[in-house]
C-alpha cells in the first residue's frame, strides 16, 4: 500500500472462528451510505487497524 500509494483496509482471511473481524478499516468520517463508504475509501481517508 506504501508503495503504490493506496488506501488500505482491514480485513481477515479467518481460517478460525475467533479470527473472524480481527482486522477492521477505520474511517475519518462518518459513513451513512454506500457513496460516503466508496468516497472515503477513494479520498484515502480510511486506515486498517488490528481490533483489540
């Protein structure tokens, strides 16, 4: 993502139940519709993160 200078967004490939949703994306602003999701996700304004 560096690299390329993209976006990144969590997610989890879980092969163990209670992997599943360990990853989460994080947005700056407030998502209420599927165009603020899509305008985040392309503004950059979004991160991954390790749920704890």
């Amino acid at each position: 993502m560096d690299e390329l200078k993209i976006s990144g967004t969590g997610g989890s490939d879980a092969h163990k139940i209670f992997n599943i949703g360990s990853h989460v994306t994080l947005f700056e602003n407030r998502i209420t519709c599927e165009e603020d999701f899509i305008r985040e996700i392309r503004a950059g304004r979004v991160s991954a993160a390790k749920r704890i």
